[in-house]
C-alpha cells in the first residue's frame, strides 16, 4: 500500500432501504484478503467467517488456488490479481496470457465466482515508465485469453490506481488525469470502457487526514458532522472526503470523455493503531470511517456527482498482516485478528444488528429498555449548532422542532438540537457509533420526552419511517 492521495448522509428513503435490504442484497460491500502474514487461519476457515457476514466480494491480490477453491459455492465474488512483476510477460506473450487463464482461472470457474481480475497494482504511479507502457498490451493479452476461454462476458479485467493518478482532485469538479501519463490512462480508458469493465481506484481520506491533521479535516475525513467544504465551481457542498475523491475520479473520467466508465474503490480503510508519531490511526476513527462508510454505502444515497448509487467498495483489509514493512500502522488495517475475534465491530456480521463497542470506550449505559442520544453536558451552542444544521441539512424531518411543531418550545439551540440528534440516531441503525457526533453526545437511557413532544426511541416509532 502507497500513500493516496458528508459527515453521515442518511435519508428516510435511506434508512426504510437499510431495513429491507438483507445482507445478501449488499452486492457493493467487499474486503481485501492479504497475505503478508505468518499467522492467518486456513482459507476454508477464512471462507466460513466471510460466510458470516455482509461481505459479498472478496479481492486477492494474487490468485492463491487454496483460497480461490475455498470460496467455492459461496456465492461470494472473487477479484484475483496479477503481479506487478509479471505484467512484462503477459504483454510480450499472449500464451502467457492463456497459460495464465488455464492454471488461475479455469479450473475453478464458476464454483468459484472469479468476477474481475486486476492486472498490477498502482502501475500508472510507479514511475517505472517502461512497466507504464506493457499494461494496456498485457490487460488486452489477458482480454484475448478470456474470450479464446468464452468468458469474456463473464470475468472482467482492469488494473488498480492510486489517487494520485488524478493532477488534481480539489475542487472535485476541476480534477483531471495526471497529464504526465494521460496518453497512457487515455488507451487504458478506452480499453475498460470497450470492455465494459470497471476503474479500480484506491482512495484514502486517512492519508489526506494525515497531511492536514485538524479537527475539521479528521471530522470531514470520518462522516461526522462538520462545516463541508464547497466545490466552488459547481456550487455543490461536500460533507465527507470518501465522496470528494470518488466525485474527483468521476469529473477526470468525464473530462477525458468516458462518462460511461464504471468507478469501483479497491482500497480504502484506516489503521486501528500506528506508532507514537503517527497521526490518526486510532480504535475510535479506525471505526468511524469504516462503520460510517458501511452506512452510507448503505444508505444508497451515493455521491453528488453519482446520486443514488453505491459505489462497489473493498474495505482494507481483512486481516491484519504482520509481516508488513513500514510503521505500525501498515500492519492495522485489518478488521479481523488471525484467531477471528473483531478488532472492532462495524456491524457487518449477519448475526449481530446492533455491534457491540470495544471494551476502550466509554460504556453504552446499562438499560433493559430503550435508549435515547442526548449531548453530553458542558458542550457549548456553537457545537450544538453545528450537530443541528449537520442533521437537518441532510434529508432528516426537523418539523416537529420548526415554529408550530410540537417540539419547538423552548425555542433554544439546545434542545433543538437534542431533538434533532436523537431523531438521527434512532433513524440511522440506532448504532453506538450513530450517536457520536464528534463526541459531543451520550447514550441516556431516561427519556428525553417532555410534555407533547414526544423522542422516538426506535426508527418504528417516527411517523415518517415506514
């Protein structure tokens, strides 16, 4: 992994979509399966707990045959990769292509859902010019073997880029191709788009954090509320970097002419942990992008630039892989320890509705019944502002706090926005990190309520949730 270069969106729509959605139905959620480790459990295992939870794709990095035959009969789609050394080979040879084809490929296809595979990782960003120029020929190569094996409808190929094939990426709107190499992207682009294929990216808000460490750019990065941040070309307001990115390689693809082309996320992901001087890796943001970006994939609301449509996302990683080189941090991204137990919980066990909170953070608050998001004590208007305009801003139904509204006395920026931040938490999932809002809400379990203005303590209990 390189270095690449709003807070939670959550409509009615939304949130009735999240409910009858099943697990299954969540085709746009993967993980990345990692090998560099000296610990990890057998693949038949790895399959059985991928089995267990939302996770409806999986991409390797190479094309392990115990792993490829282990998910056999899952129905869980596989991404295998090529080997950034290997790409030579394939564009000098076209057997090599269907050697390849015949020994990775054939003879598990199709108990073994093989839907893509990736030829090199960030080659356009390598630098290594001559590697630059054998990857449109080795992917055609590769295109070739697939359709001599009848399979080009049914596998696809690409390759993977950081964020840094994008000049630019800010505003959103204005981002375009690296022009050092825009030849090049120019006949890959048009190799995926006659193909139908997808543009594998690999966006991470944490690294952008890492070069800007304030609070405003921590809470942008995670999906917590916070002011946004405006595309000033097109006037649209930005409230999550995920989507600033994403909206980036959209507006590059446009620019260069191919409005058709597919945008899937490869990579993105946060550490869990990271060395003494290391900036953002911690439990808490390692959740929060990670639980927060699951809801809003979720939530189907998709990007301004690509409304209504959840971008295919493969979090990074599922495990942990200890024989990383690097900070520690390169070797906490992992969701999974190799003896299965979480890191932490975002919710994407099929098992599990409501995640249980890692024994470092403050305690949910014992209760038989109902619980209710309330801001803490001490947290001042200004904040409270924010939090009230972040969740009326953002498709949630603030009527009962407007003039005439049940809730609207006392007219005061504090029990609006406690209204307001309960409404968001029980509508979203009524999940711990839900009510968070840049730590500056609690989970209370006496109710809120007060003479007619009554606090929902389930979304069921709203009028507006089906």
């Amino acid at each position: 992994m390189t270095s690449r270069d709003h807070p939670f969106m959550l409509l009615f729509i939304a949130v009735h979509l999240l409910i009858i959605h099943s697990a299954e139905s969540q085709s746009f959620i993967g993980v990345n399966y990692g090998l560099v480790a000296d610990n990890l459990p057998p693949p038949p295992v790895t399959a059985k707990l991928l089995q267990s939870t939302s996770v409806q794709k999986v991409r390797l990095y190479g094309s392990d045959p115990a792993i490829i035959e282990s998910l056999a009969n899952t129905g869980i789609g596989i991404v295998i990769g090529v080997a950034n050394g290997d790409i030579p080979a394939l564009a000098n040879d076209p057997n090599v292509a269907k050697n390849w084809i015949s020994a990775n490929v054939l003879p598990f296809y199709p108990a073994s859902k093989i839907i893509l595979i990736t030829v090199g990782n960030e080659v356009m960003t390598s630098g290594q010019r001559n590697l630059m120029t054998q990857l449109l020929p080795a992917m055609e190569n590769m295109e070739n073997a697939l359709h001599a094996a009848f399979l080009e409808d049914k596998i696809k190929v690409s390759t993977v880029h950081s964020m840094a094939v994008l000049k630019n990426s800010e505003p959103p709107s204005m981002a375009i191709f690296d022009p050092s190499f825009s030849d090049l992207m120019k006949g890959l682009l048009g190799f995926i788009d006659r193909t139908g294929s997808p543009l594998a990216i690999n966006p991470y808000p944490y690294f952008a954090y890492r070069s800007d460490p304030r609070p405003e750019t921590l809470a942008f990065c995670l999906f917590q509320p916070n002011a946004g941040r405006v595309d000033w070309n097109t006037n649209i307001k930005y409230t999550n970097m995920f989507d600033a990115q994403v909206d980036a390689v959209r507006s590059a693809l446009n620019s260069m002419g191919f409005k058709n082309v597919e945008i899937i996320v490869a990579e993105t992901g946060w550490p869990y942990k990271g060395d003494s001087d290391e900036v953002g890796p911690s439990l808490e943001n390692a959740r929060a992008y990670n639980g927060n970006l699951i809801a809003h994939l979720r939530s189907v609301v998709g990007t301004p630039l690509m409304p209504g449509k959840p971008v295919d996302t493969y979090l990074f990683a599922l495990y942990d892989e200890d024989l990383k080189p690097g900070p520690a941090s390169e070797r906490a991204f992992g969701l999974y320890k190799s003896d299965l137990s979480m890191n932490y919980d975002i919710g994407l066990s099929k098992n599990i509705q409501t995640p249980s909170m890692p024994k470092t953070t403050s305690p949910k608050p014992k209760s038989t019944g109902s619980l209710w998001c309330v801001p803490k004590s001490g947290v001042t208007d200004l904040q409270l502002q924010a939090n009230l305009d972040y969740v009326c801003g953002h498709g949630i139904d603030c009527s009962p706090i407007q003039p005439g509204g049940p809730c609207f006395e006392p007219n005061t920026v504090a029990s609006h926005a406690a209204y307001a931040m309960n409404l968001l938490y029980q509508t979203a999932g009524r999940n711990p990190w839900n009510c968070d809002f840049s730590q500056t809400a609690i989970l209370s379990s006496k109710n809120p309520s007060y003479d007619n203005c009554v606090y929902p303590s389930s979304a069921a209990e709203h009028p507006c949730i089906p």
